[in-house]
C-alpha cells in the first residue's frame, strides 16, 4: 500500500517530513516499511508552494529479504525491507494518518493546504514527471486519484493531494538519499542550532559521495535551514551506508529522531532540453544558443544577458547572489556558444530565464586593433574607409577590415560548467560533484 502526504508545513514551522515520522511510528506497529521512505521535490517554479515544494510518500505492508536501519525516534529503531507484500484495508491506514495530520498540519497559514492519498497501487509515473515540470490542476489528479480507486483527505482548497499523488508515482531513473535529523521539540521555536561547523567543512572535503554540506563560496554549513521548523540538520548523499557513517561524525545538539530518505534531489529532473520558442512560463530547462549582445549589468550587480538560436532569442539572468557564475556572465561577449539550465519567468526584461547552471561552450575570439594595413604599391599605411575597409590616400587601393594587424586578448575565462554557490542551489539541480556518479552528462 502506498501513502502520500503533502503541504502540511508554512513557511513559518513545521514540517512534512516529520509529520511522516509520526506516521511511521503509528503504523509500524502494524505494517513494515517496504523500500525507505521517500521525499519527492516537485516543480520549483510553483508560486504558491510553501518551502522546498517536497512530497512523500511512503510504501507499506508484509516486508521479506533483506532489511536496512531507516531511522530512529528516541532508542527505537526503524527498519526497511528490500521487497515486500502491499498491506490491504485503506480504510484503516488512512483513518490512522488522519489524526495526525490534523495535529500537526500548519493549517492556519493561508498556503497550507494538506491532502493526504492512500492507494493499493503505485500511479503511473507520468503523473510524476508532468508534476516535476509543469502546472497541475486540483480537479486533473483528484480525477487520477479517483479512478484509481485510491481513498484521499484534502483540507482546505486540498492542493496537497497534488504533491501526495505525485509522490506515490515516482518511478526513480536517478536517485540520491538524505538523512534528516530533527531537533527535541523544546528547540523548534528557535532559530539557531548546534551543529560543528568545522566537521561539516572536512565531511565536505573528504568524503566524495556526499553534495551540497558546505558552501566553500560564503563559508558557512548547508545542512541546517534558518527557520524554526523541527529539522535539526540534513545530509545528503549518493548511499545510504555513507549516510549512517556520517551520522556518528556529526556533533549537534540533542537529536530527537532520525530518518533516511530516497529522493529525487540533485537530479535535474526538472529540466527539459528545448529551443528557446518553445519556452514556457513555470518550466525550467535546458537551452543552447550564441551570446548576441554585451552583458548589461544594474544596480546590485545583477546580470543579463541576451542569448539567441535558430528558433529566437531570450534574456538569461544571472543574479548577484549566484557568485563566480554571476562574474563569469558578465564576461560573456557576442559570438560565445553557451547552454543555460534555468527557470522561465517574467523579469526586469519581460520574459527571462533566471539561470542556475551555466555551460561555456565555445568562447569567441576578442582582438584590438594594433595598426592599419600598408598598402602593397606606395608602401604606406592606409587609412580607414568605413564599412568597405582600407583605403590608401594616395593610389586609392583598398584593403578589407580583416587586413589590419590584431592583437588577441587572453579572456579570463574558460570553457566549463559554472554554478551557483551551495548555499544558493535548488533542491533539484545537478551539482557537478556527483554528476559522474548519476550518469548523467551536465553538457548539452
């Protein structure tokens, strides 16, 4: 039996990851947790999503093989099954999730909006991947969900049963884990935390499967938000065996529990290859095209910068805090070849991608001019003549532009991928560290 929980935290508290935590503790009295339980990032793009726009999901019944340590709430552990038996009676799961939903859901907050879906069977996955890239409909899932013959509960406007449905119908092409350790609940109120630093840093440097712990950029830890929700710190990593080997290096402040995700951060599943016409508000994707104008650069330091193909042309943004990525933008001249992955939106320059990882290509040559041609009869040099090139004063023999002598100027930059610092990737996007690891090929 599958379970799916969303939108049940604000920006203000909570979280959804742990109300699942509370689930788990009330049904694996009864069930076995069947693979590790999930987190599902969906589009990033959402306008009214409340933090990380996250889902979950969860699969339960008769577990058999092999079975991993998942979590722990106070000295209990929690164990996972490699295969398993779905559990029958949704009736009876979904009236165990309801309580808890209901105590722990931020439903005061205006975008809260829980749903909550238990089905017999895993939905397909193109619900996933048009939830991961596109703009769904309340009416259009709940129709999924119905037919079906999955049991939902939506509060509010019930938006959640979006990110619920979609959770239950991510079918992994690539994965990646995250260990999230939760606070005691004396602690959620406040926004500072406990955690070492320094070993944050050398886990950073020395331990090559895990991403995005340390920003090397701003100098400071990744892995605790700055928000009073109960989340104490979050690791994320390729395997699960080095997640539990790093759990016992980190020092932190009391931990209350502890649980192991499959997730489908760090994937770029969210990105669609395109041509820049076919562009659409709320997507992200991957285009390629030739730099057509010098970068403008406002106040603040943000960047823009005009990129065209075959199909037409769009204005790329890279903003201040996006770092060296930021810099090197503004070093872009016409003629370079880049790919850009990014969101589409409306900005400063109506529509616009705002940029978060950027591919150098090929760079174009920039020359000065040293000295006008010499003309091949009198032997003196030429004078400029506009559009047509160089023309001699005195036989009037002309030369083209191309003629002169030019002297190369070394750039500063090189062809490569450029990224944001840690501290500013999303959930989603590909860091180059692990990408060899995933398969997937950064390049366009």
């Amino acid at each position: 039996m599958y379970i799916g929980i969303d939108d049940t935290d604000s920006g203000n508290g909570s979280c959804t990851t742990y109300v699942l935590t509370e689930v788990i503790r009330s049904i694996s009295l009864e069930y076995d947790i069947i693979g590790y339980p999930r987190l599902v990032r969906l589009n990033p793009n959402i306008p009214w999503k409340t933090r990380g726009n996250g889902a979950l999901s969860l699969r339960i019944g008769k577990g058999f093989g092999k079975k991993k340590l998942c979590g722990m709430i106070g000295n209990t552990e929690y164990y996972c099954y490699e295969k398993g038996i779905n559990a029958k009676n949704k009736e009876l799961v979904l009236g165990k999730i309801i309580p808890i939903v209901e105590k722990l859901a931020r439903v005061e907050d205006p975008n809260t909006n829980p749903g909550i879906v238990v089905s017999d069977k895993k939905f397909s996955q193109y619900l996933y991947w048009k939830a991961v890239r596109e703009v769904l409909t309340i009416d259009y899932v709940k129709d999924i969900v119905e037919n079906q013959n999955a049991l939902h509960k939506m509060y509010k406007n019930g938006r959640g049963i979006i990110g619920a449905s979609a959770a239950i119908s991510w079918h992994p092409l690539r994965k990646t884990y995250e260990l999230i350790s939760y606070r005691d609940s004396s602690k959620w109120n406040e926004t500072k935390r406990e955690v070492d630093e320094s070993i944050v840093r050398w886990l950073e440097y020395n331990e090559d499967l895990l991403f995005n712990t340390y920003d090397s950029f701003n100098h400071h830890s990744c892995i605790s938000p700055h928000t009073t929700c109960p989340i104490l710190y979050g690791i994320r990593s390729l395997s699960p065996a080095k997640l539990l080997k790093v759990r016992g290096v980190i020092k932190s402040e009391k931990v209350d529990r502890w649980f192991i995700y499959e997730t489908n951060q760090g994937t770029d599943d969210h990105i669609v290859k395109s041509n820049i016409k076919n562009l659409n508000a709320f997507g992200s994707y991957k285009i390629s095209g030739h730099v057509v104008k010098y970068p403008v650069q406002i106040k603040g330091g943000h960047a823009f910068v005009e990129v065209a193909d075959k199909t037409g042309s769009i204005i790329l943004a890279f903003y201040s805090e996006s770092g060296q990525m930021n810099k090197i933008a503004t070093q872009l001249i016409p003629g370079d070849y880049i790919c850009a992955y990014g969101s589409v939106k409306g900005g400063f320059y109506g529509k616009q991608m705002n940029v978060e990882k950027l591919i150098i290509k090929n760079l174009a040559m920039k020359s000065i001019k040293i000295s006008n041609p010499i003309c091949d009869i009198c032997g003196k040099r030429m004078k400029s003549y506009g559009k047509e090139g160089y023309r001699c004063k005195t036989c009037h023999a002309k030369k083209p532009k191309e003629s002169a002598s030019f002297s190369y100027i070394d750039r500063g930059i090189k062809i490569g991928v450029y990224v944001p610092p840690t501290s500013r990737f999303r959930h989603l996007a590909m860091p180059p560290k692990i990408a060899p690891f995933l398969r997937r090929v950064v390049d366009c």
